[in-house]
C-alpha cells in the first residue's frame, strides 16, 4: 500500500501527465497539419508536372523550385514527426510507470489527506 505522502507525489504526477497528454493533443493537431500542408504541396506538384514545359529553361526551373520546396517541407514534416513520436513513447512510459507504481493501491481514507499534501507542494 502507498504511504499517504507516494499517494501525494502520484496525484502531482497523475496532473503532470494530464498536462504532458493535453500538450501532445496540441503538438498532433500541429502535425495533422503539416500532413494536411504535405498533401496540399504533393497535389500542387503533380498539377504542376502535368503542364511543365520540357522545352523551356523557365518552366523546368519553376517546376524544381516547386518540387525543392515541397522536398524540404516534407523533411521538416519528418522531423516534426519523428520529434512528436519521441514525445509520445516517453509519456507513453511515464503512464506505465505511473499505472504500475500508483494505480488502485492505496486506502482510501487516505485520499483526502494525500490531495491536501499534494495541492501543498
């Protein structure tokens, strides 16, 4: 059984997790959005080489800037992608530590003293 003063540091961990998934939440509507963005700059370069001159320099040239700044976008989208999965195996991991080493094992007589020690800190 959790001591009321562990029972305390879970509930200030139980807030910290709520928080780190409410910034998760955000961080993937930011990367849905850069999918979205992707997408968008995939189908404006497939338009694009449809009516891309071959025999003119300008419109070759055009097309490669095109195409280069739909590459890049797609990097940093990786990147975003790969930080934010990063992001989320972490807490993934602190949630199974907090669910193994907080969950249900305590009294509950205990609850009221521990989120009075907990909201103290």
């Amino acid at each position: 059984m959790l001591t009321v003063s562990q029972l305390a540091q879970c509930i200030r961990t139980a807030g910290k997790l709520d928080d780190d998934s409410t910034r998760i939440d955000a961080e993937r509507i930011k990367i849905d959005a850069w999918s979205s963005s992707i997408n968008t700059s995939k189908l404006q370069v497939n338009a694009a080489e449809s009516v891309v001159d071959t025999r003119s320099q300008r419109s070759v040239d055009a097309f490669n800037v095109l195409v280069d700044r739909h590459n890049q976008l797609v990097q940093r989208g990786k990147a975003a992608g790969l930080t934010f999965n990063a992001g989320v195996s972490s807490h993934n991991s602190d949630v199974n530590a907090y669910n193994a080493e907080c969950g249900k094992n305590y009294y509950q007589s205990d609850l009221d003293a521990a989120q009075t020690l907990a909201s103290a800190k």
